[in-house]
C-alpha cells in the first residue's frame, strides 16, 4: 500500500445531457495513447482497437427518431471481472481505483476481454503500422503494444503520472482539475470531467452527487468508477 | 522396481528443468558490450575524476526531465575552443562541430521501451547518481556497472517506501 494511496481515487463523470457524439475523445485518446489503426476488412472483422467508443441509440419512431450517445471506456471498477481471471496478474487492481494493465506481463490469453461485461478491452492481433507520417508523432511517453497484447483505456496514465510527479516536487497534493485525460480536454462541450473522488471537494465529487447520476450494469457489482449523468432533458423528467 | 525407477527419472527431470529456469533468470537481459568504443575517447575520468565538473554540468536534463540527456556539441565547445584545442581528439571534436555533425555517442544505459524512468524523480529522491552509474569519476570509458534488472529497481523502491505499483514504471 502506498503512503499516497487514500488521497487519491479517480473517476470521472460524464454527462449524457452534454454529450453531442462528435467523437473528438475518440480521435484524441487514439493520438494520446498510441492506439493502432486497423484495417476495414479488419475492422469488419471485429477487431477495431478503441479504448473509448461513442455507443449510439436511436430513439423514437420516425419522423420524431432522436439519437443518444454514450461514451463508453474502461470503467476502472471496483471490483472488476477482468482481474480475477487473469492467469498472470497482467491485469490488475492499484491503490488509486484503477484498474492497471501491465503490457510487459501480459501472455495474451484475452480471458480478461471476455469477461468484461463493457467490452471496452481490445487485443493486438498484428504489430501495429501506421503509414507515414504517424510514426514520428508517437507519444513518447506511452509504450507502443505489440503484437499479442491486451490493451484497454488507462485513464491516460501518463497524465497522471505526470501530475502528480509536478505535485510531488511543489511537495503538495495534485490540485482539482490538474490532470485531464486526453478526452476530457478534448470534450468540446465538456461532457467529460476526470477527478479525484477521494476528495468531496473536488468538481467530479460535487457532479457524482447529482441525482442524475448513475453506472452501467450496476446490478452486476463491479463497482465502477466512471459515473454517468442522466441524458433526454425533459423527456426523462420524472 | 520400475515404479522408482520412474520416480527418479522423474525427479531429476524436474531438477534439470529447475536449473535450467534458474539459468534463464540469471543470464543478463542486456548482452551488448558493457563499455562501449566511443566515437570520440572522452575521458570521465578527466573530467568528472580530475577537474570535478558536476555531473549536472553537462548532463543538463537530468533534474527537469526524463532523461539526464548528453550535452551538445557547443557545451564541449564552450571550453574547448580554447583548452587542449591543439589534441588530437579535440580537433576531432571541433571539426565535427564546424561541420555541424552530432557525434553518434553509444548508449550503455539502455531500457526497454516498456520501462518509463525518470531521472527527475530519482534526483528530488535525493539519491546519488553513482547509485546506478557507478564511479563514473574513476573511469576512463563509461562501463555499465549494475544489471537493470526489475528485481534491482523493486530491491531500492522498497528499501526507500517508493512506489511499487507496477503502473508507476510500466505505463
């Protein structure tokens, strides 16, 4: 157990009734994370590599059909399916909330994808090639999976890491707002907001509070750290 | 009678099997030269040993960034346009520099991709540079003096109450 480890939990809030489904968090986790690109006969095939994806909905019968959106990413759950089944503790459960996939650790048995009731893991099934010029604008600070590996969204580690590594030499705690992942900076309308829910203070508590709130699959008990607020404005009033 | 004679089989087998995993563990993850022939014959020793320039003096990036970085050309320059510029090694150097070519220095320090390290970190941690690179100070050419292996990194991060959540290196 780390001595930081009760001051920080993340999660994040995302609300449905801001989210417009532009996908400008789609396209900045793939350029933050180093997410590979994937061919359409393979993507046909089911293997698209997302570590966030916008879910959509219709709703309505024509001509009055409205479109919802969800965002849907790695839940970072409490208590999360994918841990307990991997063979080689690859996937497994840190003192901050999060759900860790260590790339190195991983053998590739993808048990942990398919016992994951979001299906937000995906799998390397080739090396990953980009066409120039992406190769050059990699980011440095996240590692380039190969081939066989589990990957799935990390809250943008390296964000966090960084954060708290300018905390740590101001010798302070990480403030509110501090660190954002790719897509929450990227959210447009700012649908998405990231935080420490340790601290009851902070704008992620405040919004976790809302009576709009709630969690995917809540009945399941894993206990997720992403908490969404409730979409569809006055037609979901009452 | 065939039944210990499977038995034993058996149990060297496993033995075998044991050493030979013991031997696989063991066996050194960098096999590259330890003191690599650099392009140009800097002596630390000189520098670091002799006349005591700091560390820091050079290897500017240590304390702000991830990397401890290795100083460009014009930081030898600086000094050198006017001390020992007649050698034979700093002609060289100048040379290159008038030609304005990197010198191509070999890594010896070397992680993998999946290792994120900084050395800003380990430096407000107050530790010692010689803590990983030796007596840097009384070598002529830079030798690789530790194994960096995993276990070595955990050994020191217990010992200190660092962090030893696999995502604080393996992001």
């Amino acid at each position: 157990m780390s001595r930081q480890a009760r001051f920080y939990q993340w999660g994040m809030v995302i609300d449905l009734d801001r989210c417009t489904g532009c996908g400008a968090c789609v396209v900045a986790c793939q350029a933050e994370n180093n997410v590979a690109l994937v061919e359409k006969q393979r993507f046909a095939e089911g293997r698209d590599m997302h570590w966030l994806r916008i879910e959509r909905y219709w709703e309505g019968e024509f001509p009055h059909v409205r479109a919802r959106f969800l965002p849907m990413l790695c839940q970072h759950c409490g208590d999360a399916p994918c841990e307990p089944v991997c063979p080689v503790y690859a996937s497994y459960h840190n003192d901050e909330g999060l759900n860790g996939q260590v790339y190195n650790r991983c053998v590739g048995t993808r048990y942990c994808g398919n016992n994951c009731p979001y299906a937000v893991r995906v799998f390397n099934f080739l090396n990953p090639d980009w066409p120039q010029p992406l190769p050059d604008q990699l980011n440095p600070d996240v590692t380039v999976r190969s081939r066989g590996v589990m990957e799935k969204c990390t809250f943008c580690i390296q964000r966090i890491r960084r954060g708290k590594e300018t905390a740590k030499s101001e010798k302070r705690l990480v403030r509110d707002g501090e660190i954002q992942p790719a897509c929450a900076q990227t959210c447009p309308p700012g649908a998405i907001v990231f935080g420490n829910l340790a601290d009851p203070d902070s704008h992620v508590s405040r919004l976790a509070r809302s009576p709009r709130r709630f969690r995917l699959f809540e009945d399941l008990g894993t206990d997720p750290s992403v908490i969404y607020l409730k979409g569809g404005g006055h037609e979901h009033a009452g | 009678m065939r039944r210990v004679a499977l038995i034993v089989v058996m149990t060297l087998l496993a033995g075998m099997l044991t050493a030979l995993l013991a031997l696989i563990y063991n066996l050194p993850l960098d096999t590259r030269d330890p003191a690599p022939v650099q392009p140009l014959a800097f002596s630390h020793s000189l520098h670091a040993g002799d006349y005591r320039i700091a560390c820091r003096y050079c290897h500017r990036g240590v304390e702000i960034s991830r990397t401890a970085g290795i100083p460009p050309l014009a930081t030898c320059q600086a000094c050198h346009l006017h001390i020992a510029s007649d050698r034979p090694e700093i002609v060289k150097l100048l040379d290159q520099m008038k030609r304005e070519e990197p010198v191509e220095w070999v890594k010896v320090y070397d992680l993998p991709e999946h290792v994120y390290f900084p050395h800003m970190m380990h430096l407000r941690a107050q530790l010692d540079c010689a803590l990983c690179h030796g007596d840097v100070a009384g070598m002529e050419r830079i030798t690789r003096s530790v194994e960096l292996k995993m276990g070595w990194c955990l050994g020191c991060h217990r010992e200190h109450l660092a962090s030893i959540d696999c995502w604080t290196c393996h992001i």
